[in-house]
C-alpha cells in the first residue's frame, strides 16, 4: 500500500518459500490407500441426484491405478479464469481447500506417505502484483518441473497469462475455464457484494474505487488486462477479438453439469478424491447487510448509474452465446467421465458450514446424506 512493490514481492516470496503455502506440493493423493473402490453408474447417479437435494454436487474421481489414461492426460493442468461474482469461489475453494487437506494429513504421515507421493503446482486465487509475482518466482526460478502429477491455479484480481506462459516454457498446455454470466446481473450482484460493506454511496463515485472494482470487469478478465491495481493499462484489442481468448473455454454459471465433468475430469486426471461441495459457496442471498451499509435502492440506482457512465460498455460488445457455444462444440470430456465405475478410495466433503473434511469413500457410500451432515 505504501508503493514498494520490490520489498513486498520479495517478502511474500520468503514467505512462500517458507511456509505451507509454498506452490511446490508433495502428496500421497491417496493417503496411503491402494484400490478404487467400485460402485455402479445408477448409484453413481442416484447419489448426484440425492445430494442435489440439499444443494450439495458430487464430482466423482475415477481411479484406475496410477497410470493416467491417455484421454485424462490434457486435464492434468487447470488454469481457472475467476472473474467477480461468477460463481468463481464455487468453483476454486474446494480445489484449494482439498489440497492443503491432504497436505496437512501427509505431513502427519510423512514417513508411511513420502514413497507414494506425487509433484503438483497449485495456488488458489491470487490477489495483488506483489502476491502474483512472487509465486511465480518461487514457482518457476530454478525449480524443476517435472513429473507434474497436476497443477491449479486461479487469477482472481490478478492475471493468468504470465503464469501460463512460465507453463508453456516447461512445456505444459493448461486447460483454461471461464465461468460467465450476463454482464448486467455480474454487475449488479458486484455493487451489492460491495455495498453490503459500505455505509456511503459516494465509494461508487470515486472514480479511483467503482474503476478498479467495476469498469468493464468481464473484458478485462477474459483479455486478460489492467487487473492490477498498482498499475494502468489500456485494452489492447476489441471485445469482439475472440482470437485474443480462443484458447479458454466458457462455461455459463448455470450449466452446473458440465462443470462438475470439468472437476472429475480434473480430479481424475490428477489422482486426487472425490468432492462433495455445498453448490452454493459464497451466494450473497446467504449473506445479510449490516444495518446502516446500502440497501437495494441504493444498489438499484448506482446499477443504473454506472452503466449509463459506460461500465458495460465492452462487457456487453462480448458474444457470450458465441463463446459458451464454441466451447459446447470443442470440448470434449474423457471417456471414463461418462462410464467409469471405480471411485477414488478418499472422499473430500466441503460443506456450507463447519469444517471440511477427508475420509473414506467405502464409508461415505455408506451413508452419504449422513456424511455431509456430520
């Protein structure tokens, strides 16, 4: 906050370095287990619908030993594009949650686990230039990056590209999801999550404020630029360059079944557990305003505002309809994604309240309804 970047990167890269958050994980993804465990396709489906009952998803992890089936080896990288408000925390946290988990459990374990661990890069979301640039260092600067058994990452308010590239130059191609909405209803939903905080319309004039939040946030997320605070940049294409991003796959917010293959696709090509996940982390209806912050007419009326000063002008140029069918035609999920029938041996529940958990899938088929409510 006080300008000095250099000695901010450099701090946070010691502390990468020396702490669990360092980017380089070593695991036993399967904590020790030897055997996936075998269920049916109907059960399979009659759990997902079951769970969708108390709002809970089921991603399954398809395990067939420790060689990767050939169809699963493009999902072992995930870059996930987080743009505000776009079901993004949905999205990473259980990831990221799931693997301090089983780090945490292996390093309890360290000895009985070392022989049987694998290599991943994982970060969920990124915040400021220092933090971005001092993972990176810290990823890349001298590490080896072989043997990866899978790698995540999330640039929310930060960028993917430079992390990408460090990827490409180890020769790594990450699949790249983009969770999107209509931009008026992102917008919306941004000024209230912003405006449950703030007891004073007058943060969404401050043209330094409602910019860096608010401006045409989609574009910058998916062309990836001025995400920064600390610095300013110009777009450099059109909304309409979809060249610029024909690499990244857009998936709408609702389309809640072809996100879940994209986290067993994941999963599985990762040998990591199952999730179970309250499908609805981080929904501002969940939440309540404090009293004296903004309420909905306020919201209303700096909705209409800001979108009369041009804060959708971009957003609104992108063809999400375009993208989100683009990505319909060419992505294509593994095999094992529509047939598998042998489970991961651990199952990872990340529920709305209280403390996630790990344990064994054998007992969670038990009784799954029971397991999420313990």
């Amino acid at each position: 906050s006080l300008g000095m970047i250099e000695h901010a990167t450099r701090a946070n890269q010691i502390y990468y370095r020396c702490s669990n958050a360092n980017p380089h994980k070593r695991i036993d993804p399967l904590l020790g287990e030897k055997n996936g465990i075998a269920v049916t396709r109907e059960w399979i489906e009659s759990i997902t619908k079951n769970l969708s009952r108390f709002q809970f998803a089921f991603h399954p992890s398809y395990y067939l030993g420790e060689k990767v089936d050939g169809e699963l080896q493009s999902w072992k990288h995930l870059i996930h594009i987080h743009i505000p408000k776009c079901a993004g925390t949905n999205f990473e946290m259980p990831f990221t949650s799931l693997m301090q988990h089983i780090a945490s459990e292996c390093k309890q374990k360290i000895y009985s686990y070392k022989a049987e661990s694998k290599h991943y890069l994982w970060h969920g979301n990124l915040a400021t230039k220092s933090i971005h640039d001092a993972y990176l260092l810290e990823a890349f600067n001298g590490r080896g990056l072989n043997n990866l058994q899978g790698s995540f990452f999330a640039n929310h308010h930060g960028k993917h590209g430079t992390y990408n590239q460090n990827l490409q130059g180890v020769g790594i191609t990450a699949k790249k999801i983009c969770l999107v909405r209509d931009p008026s209803q992102r917008l919306y939903s941004h000024i209230r999550h912003l405006g449950r905080k703030i007891f004073n319309k007058k943060y969404f004039h401050n043209d330094n404020n409602s910019s860096a939040e608010l401006l045409n946030l989609m574009d910058r997320y998916i062309y990836d630029y001025n995400l920064f605070t600390e610095e300013e940049e110009s777009a450099y294409c059109k909304p309409v360059d979809y060249e610029k991003c024909g690499t990244v796959d857009f998936l709408d917010i609702s389309d809640e079944h072809s996100i879940s293959k994209v986290k067993s696709s994941f999963l599985s090509a990762t040998l990591l557990p199952n999730i179970i996940q309250y499908n609805r982390l981080n929904d501002d209806k969940n939440k309540t305003i404090v009293n004296g912050t903004c309420e909905e007419k306020d919201f209303q009326d700096i909705h209409k505002e800001l979108i009369s000063l041009g804060y959708l002008s971009r957003d609104n140029q992108i063809d999400l309809e375009f993208l989100k069918r683009r990505t319909k035609e060419r992505l294509v999920f593994p095999e094992i994604i529509h047939k598998g029938v042998d489970l991961h041996p651990i199952t990872f529940i990340y529920p709305r309240n209280g403390a996630a958990k790990l344990m064994l899938t054998k007992d969670f088929i038990v009784d799954p309804l029971n397991a999420i409510n313990c």
